[in-house]
C-alpha cells in the first residue's frame, strides 16, 4: 500500500506521528535543561487510589464536625460486597457492621458500586460522603444533620 501526500506530514518522523490512533510516540515536553532528562507529565490518580483518598477525606471531614461519630469505629475499603446478605434489588454501596465482643464498630465502603452510580469525580466524592454519614447514623443513632452540619444539599446530585 503507498502512503499518500496528506497522510504524511513532512518534518514529521514516523515514530512521533499517531499512528492508527493508538496516542502520541514523542516526548511531550523538552528535556529539562537541568538534569537532561525528560519531563514526565503527572498523571491522574488512579481510581482506587483516587477512591481512598476520597473516603480519608470525608472521615476527616465528618471527624471535625462530630468527633463522637467517628469514635472507636474502623473504616474500611472493599472493591465490591462480596457477602450477600439482605440484597433486594440493588447491590449496596457500604455496610456498618455492629461491635462485637472487644471489637470496634465498622463501616465499609464498596468501590465499585460507587463509581459505578457517580457521573464524574466530584459526583463520587459527594456519593461517598453521604454513604458514610448515612452509616454513620445507622450506627450511633445520631442524625445526619448532626453528623454532617455543612450537609450536601439536592443542588449536589447534579454532579452525581
């Protein structure tokens, strides 16, 4: 097959051009004039990590307004429920488990049934805060709006 005129681009090696769509091949920035080596662009956070950080934040957050809510309960990440108890119709997205014996009372978030209902990063951070605090309640008996003053009001779910 010949290559035509318009696909190639003169001045352009062919490592550097995109190729069958697959993303740029060249470095994105010039060496720093420092060290001589390339510049590596940052990168987004991953989800999982994005995803905990998410949660230490909104623990913290809850932990400033009440600290009693958060008291001798253990956080916990779970990429999805892997025990199903009490499922009706949807998969749930935390479960707050009882204290037990000598044990603290746990709340554990599910990733994946998270991101999976959250339309955008912002949208998840909220999801996640509310899911908490709704926990939170369900274990200590304390409402919400106890939990959480500053309360995330309905103009927020037009980010989840």
């Amino acid at each position: 097959m010949k290559v035509s005129q318009i696909d190639r681009v003169p001045g352009m090696s062919s490592r550097q051009r995109d190729r069958h769509a697959r993303g740029l091949r060249g470095p994105l920035a010039m060496p720093n004039p420092l060290t001589g080596r390339p510049v590596r662009p940052r990168r987004p956070a991953a989800k999982a990590d994005f995803f905990v950080a998410a949660v230490q934040s909104s623990v913290a957050t809850i932990a400033r307004h009440c600290p009693e809510a958060v008291a001798q309960i253990r956080f916990g990440v779970e990429d999805v429920p892997y025990l199903a108890t009490d499922w009706t119709d949807q998969v749930p997205l935390a479960a707050a488990l009882e204290a037990t014996g000598g044990e603290w009372s746990q709340v554990v978030v599910y990733r994946r049934p998270l991101e999976h209902r959250a339309a955008t990063r912002t949208g998840l951070q909220i999801l996640i805060r509310r899911t908490i605090v709704e926990q939170l309640s369900a274990l200590t008996g304390l409402s919400v709006n106890d939990i959480d003053p500053e309360g995330l009001d309905d103009s927020d779910d037009d980010d989840l």
